[in-house]
C-alpha cells in the first residue's frame, strides 16, 4: 500500500469533513464546518494558483492519498505569513524581578502576556491522520512533507475573559477570525501566580496526544522558546526555517533511474505548487547528484528519468 502527498482540491471537501468530525474539537485548523472548510479549501486552491513570486499571506493544504484507491486519508497545511488578515497572538511567558532595599527582598513574578511577536513568520499546523492509518511512519511523512515543500519553494484559561469554553472559544477563532481576541483578552499581563494550581502546571506543556508531534518538531529543530498558545496554553514551537534539518539536507537531483532495488530510505517529492508530490521511496544519489529511486515511489509521484525530484532522509 503507498501513500503520498498532493496538493488539496475542492473536492477533497468530503474526507476532510469526515476526518474534522473525529477530531474531537479544538482543533482550530481542521474545524467540523463545512462552509469553513471549503472556504478553507478555496483559499488553498488560490494560493496553489499563484503565479508570481511574492511572499503574500497564502495558506496551502495538503492532503495523504492512498495511490490505490484514491482515499483521503490525511491532512496538513502550511501559513506563508501568519498575522497578516488578523493579528496573531500569542502568551509569552516573562519573569519579573522587583527589589526592596527597605525589607531587603527581591520578589519574581511569571507572568504571561499577550503579545504578536511571531506575525509575519511562516506556520507549520493543522495536520490530522486518520486513525486506522496511524502506523507505518505516515504521521512523520504528514509533517516532513511541508519542509520539503517549503525547501522547493524558496527563492486554558480563555473562558474566564471570552465568556465561553475552550471548544466554543476555538470553534469561534477557526469559523470567524480571531478580532474577538484583541476585543476581550486583558490588556495586562496576567501573574501566574493568581492563577489555580491545575493551570499554572500545565502551562508550557503539550496535551497528552500531542507529545509525540513535539517531538517530532524537537528532531526537526525547532524550541520552545517561551510562547504560549492562548486558548489551550500549551507551547508554540519555533525555529529558523534554515535550521529546520528537513530543510536544511533537502538536495535536489535528476532522475537517472526508477527501477532501484536496494537504497537508501527517503522521503522524495516533485512538482511545484498545484502539482506537488512526496511520498517514501529507496534512493541512491551519485558523485553528480543525479539520483536514482525505487519503480513504487517514482509511479506514486507519477514521474520519468529525467524529471526533478528534491529528497532528504527518512
């Protein structure tokens, strides 16, 4: 069985509904609403369509083919610059220090404030697997594909201030933008002191299903740098997209051969834009750079001696 990594088209729209209805909520990327998901879908489709080179405020969407049947079976996107439509905020989890001399005592206080630092910077976000297909290392193939396809196409306790719950609060965020943000959060900093001890644990930690996608943003270089999501309060992870090290071993080469018995595991792609693919497949690349794949990957990127391919270890 092979899968691989395509461009979303519209009529993804059904496997997509289905796999955001299993997401339990709070996912502020994959939302169970159809109209948010086709529009979602249509603005992909633009961004995919673009013809010129400026960075502008796009967002692409991926999605994992089973190559036998056809079926969706998974989903990740990528935000060219987040911040540009709505503000993109976030905590940022501070220390201050204060100093009497009169009861010589220095007192530190954490504290959290809302802060759009990270505007402007590139997402990596939204990514879902179905759950019957959660094995066989295609989670990992789900988030390294967006590395490589940026690597070819370079050059907790919002309810008490929303007046809603998490679910209603994210649900809101994904459906409609995020302006009730700037209109309702605190303009000050919040201590975490005054905060119950259940919250102030957890601050900075990912939910329980998502620690091994933090790990595997950890293996790809990225850190947590003291940026706090603000609806959940786990943490934002963030890295220089030369040291991301899917990006930064990412080669390019020519197809020399597609019949390759015994290699090296990678994961290769091709195409630009609308016509992006990746997929797992064996490789060996010469003194050259020319590389040769196994017949599986190169039929699932449905390409010819010749033709392009970029690749990175698995």
């Amino acid at each position: 069985m092979t899968f691989r990594l395509r461009a979303a088209r519209p009529e993804d729209i059904e496997p997509l509904y289905e796999m955001a209805k299993l997401t339990g909520g709070g996912f502020t990327n994959l939302p169970a609403d159809r109209s948010a998901l086709e529009a979602k879908l249509a603005r992909a489709e633009a961004a995919f369509a673009r013809e010129d080179d400026e960075l502008g405020d796009d967002q692409f969407v991926l999605v994992l083919e089973n190559t036998e049947n056809g079926q969706v079976r998974g989903t990740c996107q990528l935000f060219t610059q987040v911040g540009q439509q709505w503000p993109f905020y976030s905590y940022r989890l501070t220390t201050l220090t204060q100093h009497s001399q009169e009861l010589d005592r220095t007192v530190r206080a954490e504290l959290l404030s809302l802060v759009t630092d990270l505007e402007g910077a590139s997402e990596v976000g939204g990514l879902f697997l179905h759950p019957n297909e959660r094995a066989g290392g295609l989670g990992l193939l789900l988030a390294r594909s967006r590395y490589l396809f940026i690597a070819m196409h370079r050059d907790g306790d919002a309810g008490r201030f929303f007046g809603m719950s998490f679910q209603e609060a994210d649900y809101f965020n994904a459906i409609n933008g995020n302006q009730f943000i700037a209109d309702l959060m605190p303009k000050h900093p919040v201590y975490i002191a005054m905060l119950d001890e259940d919250a102030r644990k957890v601050i900075g930690l990912p939910h329980p299903t998502g620690r091994a996608a933090m790990r595997m943003l950890e293996q790809e270089g990225f850190a947590y740098e003291n940026y706090v999501d603000i609806f959940d309060g786990g943490p934002t992870m963030t890295a220089r997209t030369d040291q991301v090290k899917s990006i930064a071993e990412a080669t390019p080469g020519t197809l020399s051969d597609i019949s390759l018995d015994i290699g090296e595991r990678a994961l290769i792609a091709t195409g630009s834009l609308k016509d992006f693919r990746c997929a797992y497949g064996r490789r060996e690349v010469d003194a050259d750079g020319n590389i040769a794949i196994d017949a599986a990957c190169a039929q699932a990127l449905e390409v010819a001696v010749g033709d392009e391919v970029w690749s990175v270890t698995r």
